[in-house]
C-alpha cells in the first residue's frame, strides 16, 4: 500500500480550506447584499389614507393678576391605539401620546408647571426658546419622579414655530420616541398683521412628523443593522395618526412643518410636484415668501410652509429620496433611499377664497456676521465635538453676553449630523465655499450638515449672564446626541469667568 505523503496532506487541507473560506466569503456576501437590497423602505402609493388627521389642542392657560400666563403639562404613561384595537404603551404630555400646543405672545411672561409622573426621571427643553440657563430644561434641569418644576420667563423673540421635548443626558432619543414632545408657538404684532392662514387646525395646521416601527403592537426602539444614524421607522404619521388626512376648506393652508424624528432626514414636497411657498423656519418668518417645490428637515427642524388648493382636488404630501451628496452605503442605511407617502390635503368642492400672500414678510432678526468679535470652530464626529464626548462637569467655553460671534461647524464623519444650538437664533452666513441655499437664509437654531461639509453660523447672546448654568449645543440626531455629540457653554458679563456646573446625582 502507498501512502500519501505529508505535504500531500497539507495542501488537500489548504484546498478545502480555502474552499470554505470562499464559501464563507459569498455568504457573508450574499447575507450583506440581502440587507442592502432589503434596506430601502417606501409607503409611497402602498396605504389608503383613511384616518382624520388629529389636531393638538391648545393647552388651557390661566392669567395671574401679574399678568403672567400659567400652563400646567404633566409627563405621564399611557395607552395609544394607533390602530383600532391594538393598544401600545406610550408616553405623552396630559394625554397618551404627545402634547397640547402651548401659544403665547411676544412681551408675555410665561411660567410652566411640569410634573413629572413617569416611571424615571425626565426634563422638558423648549426647543428654539430664547430664555435664561435654568429655564431651559437641559440635563441640569432634570424632574424627579413624582415632583414638579415651574420655570418662568418673558417672551422675547419673533413669532414663530418652536416644540418642547425631553432632554434628560444619554436618555433622549428614548424619552422623545415614547411621544414626549408638542409645539409652543409664538405670535407678535408682525405676525398678526400679515394676511397669512392663521386659524389654528383648519388652515393653519400643526404638522408633526414621527416615523415608526411597531413589533407586536408596541413600539419598536431597536435599531437595525448597519444603521448608525440611529432609529429609523418603515412608517409615518403626523401628530401621532398613521395614514392621515386633513379636509382643506380654503384656498391656501399653512402647513406648520416639525420634524420630531429622532434620527430621519425628510425631503418633503407634494406627489404631484406642485410648488409652495415657504414663509419661516425654525426662528420665525422669512423676509418674504419663497417659492420651492423640495424642502430638507433634518430632526429637530421647523418649517412653515403654505400651499395652495384647487376645488375638490387631492394631494399628497410626500418626502422624497435625500440628495446631500452620500455616498451609495451611507445614502441607503441613513435612509436617504427612503420616500413616505405623509399627509393627504382633501379640497372641499368649494373653498372659501384666500388673500394672497405678501410679498415682505419679516424684517431680519439674526445678526450677519459683520459685529461678530470671535470665530469658533466646531470638528464634530461619534467621537464627540472638537474630540471630547459630553461631560456633565465640564463647561466647555463661555461668551459674552450682548456679543455676537461666528461658529464654524465641520462634520468631519462618514455620516450624516446636525447641529444644535440653544437659546439663540442663528444665521448662516455659508456652506462649504459657498453662500447658503436660499431655504437656509431664514432664522434658524437647527441646520444639516452632511458628511466632510463646513457651515458658517452667526449669532448673538442676548444673556442674561449665568457663569454656573450652561446651554447645550449638539447634533440633535438623538442617539448621537445621547452617544456625547454635545458640549456645554455659559453666557458671563465682560471680563466674567466661567462657573461651576450644577452638581447631579447622574
């Protein structure tokens, strides 16, 4: 008998190894491109949009004899039917799921008595809100279970489309999916005087926009392979109503635009291509109207816009494929390859007739650079802003109030981020070696900002002065925000120091 040399062996061994490496290899493959190929999601055409849409109510306030308007909201568990008989446990402001339209007036001081009866701790953020450090609502200002905290201030800003939404550190994205969240609008003379549709839910619509997942009935937090955005649903609704619709009685409605998303960018516009006109974003009204037919919000992002309608027609509003220059992975696992069928108007058969829009709007309210006494620069990654994650104990730069500076914010990630800024309004003054599209030109607190791109952000710091209590600024996609994509900064008098940050238990 002859037996079979040794090295014989060995490359028999290699040979079969190799064999189930390549294997392996067009598996891996195979498994990789499946979920690629199954990555994209579309509901455009796929629903019948049956529901009537739900509108906010307007939170109940009382008036003190200081003539301080008082609103009470209470954090609280619930039970949502988002569809008839399938119960999902949810979190909601003095209901089930979101909350009441807060609306005040310019020159108001406002107090806002939150309790909070969730099972955890949890904070509430006004969102866009110019109003002192220890009002704001940030992770310092955190509401215990079972307690209560009554923050006051004055309103002192523009008319304009602002929201409120937990900001409790490293619990974000969980708190907001729950359906903690609603919006606070702001009026002043300028706006009441304009001829704009200003009936609150019959031509002037608050347009809250979540995607969602639901596994089993409940909502579904996971998320899913490859997406490092964060959580990104395969549905959507508005104002918590999946498939809605909305009777349009007027000539023109306004569509009051906030992406509550926690991670999801939209490219909204209508099915049928028709333009609208842009009229304000995230801070207030534009100097005019502007005509567009595609508008970008990325989470966190206002807009309002106001669309016309012809006599027994309908249209939907509809978010389109993301164009920001991604490349062929991130574009598909950020779900910039995703389109939603959103909002369906339905025209009476008669339409009461609206005036038409001014041509002046607003005049501007943000500075534009030509004041601005320092430059900051902003590197923001997954590694944090500038290379450092979020410290609670670290106040990480302070400004001088009644100084207005310029931030230079650079998203040097593979990925998609955002950029916000508390208490102030901004301008952008640029992006990349470019002026901004016109749709950024407006006030604005919230900008996108794509993989390897540069943003130019003017504004001002209108104080008051608190060395000890910081304001935020981070990438309001909620999971990089969570993950330490924030820093902190103070507002001091001239020659002022910075403080020592509030001590927590957290």
């Amino acid at each position: 008998m002859v037996s079979v040399s040794r090295p014989r062996r060995w490359r028999r061994l290699f040979v079969i190894l190799a064999g189930l490496v390549a294997l392996l290899g067009l598996a891996i493959g195979g498994c990789v491109r499946l979920v690629y190929v199954n990555a994209v999601v579309s509901t455009v055409g796929r629903a019948e949009f049956g529901t009537e849409l739900a509108i906010p109510p307007l939170a109940p306030s009382t008036v003190r004899p200081d003539g301080t308007r008082e609103f009470e909201l209470e954090m609280r568990t619930g039970v949502t039917e988002f569809r008839p008989g399938q119960a999902t446990e949810t979190w909601g402001f003095n209901g089930n799921y979101l909350g009441p339209t807060l609306r005040a007036r310019r020159g108001e001081q406002v107090a806002v008595t939150v309790r909070n009866q969730l099972p955890e701790a949890s904070t509430v953020h006004w969102h866009g809100m110019h109003l002192p450090a220890v009002m704001d609502g940030g992770p310092h200002q955190m509401v215990q279970v079972g307690a209560a905290w009554t923050p006051r201030w004055t309103i002192d800003q523009p008319a304009a489309t602002l929201w409120y939404h937990p900001h409790p550190h490293g619990e974000t994205e969980k708190h907001v999916r729950r359906g903690l969240a609603g919006m606070f609008l702001l009026d002043d003379e300028v706006s009441e005087k304009l001829p704009l549709p200003s009936t609150y839910g019959v031509d002037d619509l608050p347009v809250i926009v979540q995607d969602v997942k639901f596994r089993r009935g409940e909502l579904d937090m996971s998320h899913a392979m490859f997406r490092d955005v964060g959580f990104l649903g395969d549905q959507t609704m508005v104002n918590g109503t999946l498939t809605p619709y909305h009777e349009v009685g007027d000539e023109l409605v306004r569509l009051r635009l906030l992406n509550a998303s926690t991670a999801r960018v939209y490219t909204f516009g209508f099915g049928d291509e028709r333009q609208f006109s842009l009229i304000a974003t995230d801070g207030g009204l534009l100097e005019g109207p502007l005509a567009l037919d595609r508008l970008q919000l990325s989470p966190g992002e206002r807009a309002e816009i106001v669309v016309r309608v012809r006599p027994g027609e309908r249209t939907m509003l509809r978010s389109n494929k993301l164009d920001a220059g991604l490349n062929f992975w991130t574009q598909r696992f950020a779900g910039g390859d995703d389109t939603f069928d959103i909002l369906e108007l339905r025209a009476a058969d008669t339409l009461r007739p609206s005036p038409e829009l001014p041509a002046a709007l607003a005049r501007p309210s943000t500075p534009d650079g030509s004041d601005s006494v320092q430059e900051r620069r902003f590197d923001i990654n997954m590694a944090g802003i500038n290379g450092k994650p979020m410290a609670m104990d670290r106040i990480d730069l302070a400004v001088t109030r009644g100084t207005a500076e310029t931030w230079i914010v650079h998203n040097n990630d593979g990925m998609p981020h955002n950029f916000h800024v508390h208490d102030v309004q901004f301008r952008v003054l640029g992006r990349n070696d470019g002026p901004p599209p016109a749709e950024l030109t407006g006030p604005k607190d919230t900008v996108f900002i794509p993989p390897n791109s540069t943003v130019r952000l003017a504004m001002r710091f209108a104080g008051p002065a608190d060395p000890d209590t910081p304001y935020m600024y981070h990438c309001h996609l909620l999971w990089h925000e969570d993950q330490g994509m924030m820093g902190q900064f103070v507002v001091v008098e001239a020659g002022g120091s910075v403080g020592e940050p509030p001590r927590h238990g957290h």
